[in-house]
C-alpha cells in the first residue's frame, strides 16, 4: 500500500512538473485533472508530497525570479 501511495504521488509530482514548465497561462482540462489528482492523494500522499518535492521552493522562486506566468 506505502509502494502505490508512493507511486501515485511520484505521478503527481511529475505531471505537475510538466503543467510548471508548460507555464502558468495554460488554464483548463489539465490543471483541472491535476487538482483533482492531489485531492484523490489524500492526507497521507499530501504529507509526502510537500515534503519530498518541494514544490512550495520552486514556485518561490520562480515568482522571485519573475518567471512564473510565462
């Protein structure tokens, strides 16, 4: 179960990598799914993934660099 969770939340990181690189300005189906993907990871898989993607640093710093809606 630990493994499939794990999975799931290594998926995740990378479709959303890929929605990040895609830009911002990209408003529709795909962002839609990826929400809808986190949710489905639940509590457990919310945990890993903030805490091994560090998500929240790279969209920092991508706003810093004011880079974040091109």
């Amino acid at each position: 179960r630990r493994q499939e969770r794990l999975a799931r939340v290594a998926r995740f990181s990378a479709d959303l990598n890929v929605a990040l690189m895609g830009g911002a300005r990209r408003v529709g189906r795909e962002w839609t799914r990826l929400a809808s993907d986190f949710v489905r990871l639940g509590p457990l898989g919310w945990h890993a993934f903030f805490r091994d993607s560090r998500v929240v640093d790279r969209v920092v710093s991508r706003f810093r660099a004011g880079l974040a809606w091109e």
